[in-house]
C-alpha cells in the first residue's frame, strides 16, 4: 500500500513537471512577445557557382628573361628594380666602344676593297678589248675574271661584316621587349656579362594577368556547354583585399583531366589594370557558370531544418509567426534562393528562432535591443 502510494505521487509530480515544460515551450519564458530579428523575402538575380569555390594562383602572362647578345661590360642601368617598364624603355647599355670600332674597322675594309673591286673590273674590261684583238691570251682573260670575281665578293663580304657590327652596335643597348615589372638585377654595372649564358633580369608582363585554379571533373561538361554559348565571367577575392573583387573571363581548357585529383585545370585572364592582382599569389576563385533570375532570396540565417525538412518563419500581419515549409536552392553571399513555398514581400525571421514556435507573438526590435547575434536583412 505504501509502495502503490509512493509511485502514484512520482507519476503526479512527473505529469506536473511534464505540464509545466510543454507549457514553457508553448510561449517565450515571461509570457511576453519574443523579440526578433526580420528580413524581407525579395526578387533577384543570384549567380549560379562552383561551390566551394576553388582555390587558384596568379600567374604572368607571360615571362621574358632577358640576355646580352654581344660580350660586353655592363656601363649603365636605366631602372630599379620593381619598376613597370613599357615596352622599348631602356634597361641597359653595355660598353659600345669594342662594337663602334669594328664598326669603323669594318667601313674602312669596304673602302680599300671597293677600290680594289673597281680597278679588276677596269682591268676585266680592257682583257675583253685586247682578246678581241688577240693580243692576250684567254687564260690571262679568265685569272683577271677569276680576280674580278674574287674583288666582288670581298665586297660583298665587307658590307655583311658592316651589317654584323651595326647589330652589335645595336645589341649594346638593352631595350624592354614587353610591358611588365622588373625582377632583382642578375648583373650589375661593371659585369661583363658572356652572351647569351648570362642572365640579366627578368620581366613578368602582369596586363593582363592570369589566374590559375582546377576544379572537379563534374562540372566540365557544364563549363564546356556553357562556355560555347557565353564567356563565363570570373572574379577572384584574397585577404586584406581593398579594392573591388577583380574580374575576368574564362580563357583555358586543359585538355586532360588530372588522374590522380580528378580535376581539370583552367585559367583565366584579367585585364588587372590596377594592379591589383599579383603573380604568385593566391585567391578565392568565383567562376559564375550561369544566372537565376528573379529569384525569392532570403537571408541564409533565416532558413531552419527540422524533422520535416527546411522551413522558415515567416511574421503575419498579427505579428504571429506561421511556420512555413520550403523548398531551397543555392546559396550566394549569406542568401538562399527559396524555390517553394515563400513569395517576394513577406516577412521572415532572421534571427531569434529559438524563441518560437508556430503561432508565437513576436516583436521586431534590433540586435542592440534584443542582444541577438545579427543584424536585420533589408531587401536591396
């Protein structure tokens, strides 16, 4: 008797603990309106991207290593190092003196072989009267034809040689043969530097610039589709950026999967005017393959998962809650496109959903004013 007692006034305190809780979760503690935080559902365009988006590396377009082509001492530098050049700015000069005297040395054995040149083919000349006349023999016709043709080819030979020392002449002055940034010097002034083994500097030419990323297999029958019928836009973001997130397009197919990742490689090429992207560094990659438009957005914040699936709150006129079940799509920047179940215009909540349950009163306040974490979503 005592035991059946003892056990019925366990089951009356557990039902009245049990009442108490449901009648807890039925309403904010305080019987007041539990404060919220609301966005409102509206229409856009939501890119549509590889998630999670790659990681990619900034490489030159291209890279040029620059060399001597004559053997010489190095007499002037005409950059810093770091700088931007254009293309033909002057980069160096090495000593002219060697290449300006073979110039001359080579003008003057043109002078004294043209010389020579015109007094055999004056002498050819008379040979071709006086055989006429049979007064010389044809042997000495052919040795003053063979000596003619000899004095042409010294010519020819003296004009090539003034040619050559022009060249070097020229190679005296390094010039830039593209656009881009000067690397650390190699050689400095008074090296002489042995052509073409010693290096110089090195240029990486940065407009445009590329950017290079892989991405899985199973999106390059997307990319290739996509791609044959628009250019795909590319934009890049990194750490402690200050400027707009740099754009570009979509320019590489690698024509090979990798096999070991189960990736393709791409590249893409930005205009990257402001200099903003730099080689050998490292970026979040956004390709956008193609675009949702008039999409329902709401804050990802707002959208909740229970058994039953995705569903969010949504803030009736009353200023009740309605637990709404919904359909998602792909997010975008803390937005999730709402597929069912939601139209543009309605209210939902964006913060605060611990508070509620289905029918709940709510009050719309700030984050300041309800010390919830976040801010309220506006449409745009």
């Amino acid at each position: 008797m005592r035991n059946s007692i003892l056990i019925s006034g366990t089951l009356a305190v557990a039902a009245a603990l049990l009442a108490g809780g449901c009648s807890h979760s039925a309403k904010p503690a305080g019987g007041g309106a539990a404060p919220v935080l609301v966005a409102t559902a509206f229409t856009t365009n939501v890119p549509v991207q590889i998630d999670p988006p790659p990681v990619g590396h900034v490489t030159p377009y291209s890279t040029v290593t620059i060399h001597s082509q004559i053997q010489g001492m190095i007499s002037e530098i005409h950059f810093q190092e770091g700088q931007v050049v254009k293309k033909g700015d002057p980069l160096f000069t090495i000593d002219p003196r060697p290449a300006q005297a073979a110039l001359e040395q080579a003008r003057a054995n043109l002078a004294r072989d043209s010389g020579q040149l015109e007094y055999q083919r004056a002498n050819y000349s008379r040979d071709q009267k006086l055989i006429a006349a049979k007064i010389i023999s044809q042997d000495q016709l052919d040795t003053d034809k063979a000596s003619l043709d000899a004095a042409t080819g010294t010519v020819a030979a003296d004009k090539a040689a003034i040619t050559n020392a022009l060249l070097n002449l020229e190679f005296c002055h390094i010039d830039a043969p593209v656009d881009g940034v000067t690397g650390s010097l190699q050689s400095y002034v008074g090296n002489v530097v042995k052509a073409p083994d010693d290096t110089l500097l090195t240029i990486n030419q940065i407009h445009p610039i590329y950017v290079a990323f892989a991405v899985p297999e199973q999106y390059l029958p997307e990319i290739r589709q996509e791609m044959r019928e628009h250019a795909l836009k590319v934009s890049v973001t990194y750490q402690n950026m200050n400027v707009p997130p740099p754009a570009g397009e979509l320019t590489f197919i690698n024509n090979t999967v990798d096999e070991t990742t189960g990736t393709i490689d791409l590249m893409a090429t930005f205009p990257n005017e402001n200099n903003a992207l730099w080689p050998g560094q490292f970026v979040n990659v956004a390709l956008t393959l193609s675009e949702l438009t008039n999409a329902i957005v709401v804050p990802s914040q707002a959208v909740q998962t229970g058994q039953n699936g995705e569903f969010i709150y949504v803030v009736e006129p009353d200023q009740t809650v309605e637990e709404r079940p919904v359909t998602i799509g792909i997010t975008y920047q803390d937005e999730t496109v709402v597929q069912n179940g939601l139209k543009a215009g309605e209210t939902v909540v964006a913060d605060g959903q611990s508070r509620l349950v289905p029918g709940a009163k709510v009050k719309i306040t700030t984050a300041a004013q309800s010390g919830l974490a976040t801010a309220s979503s506006a449409a745009p």
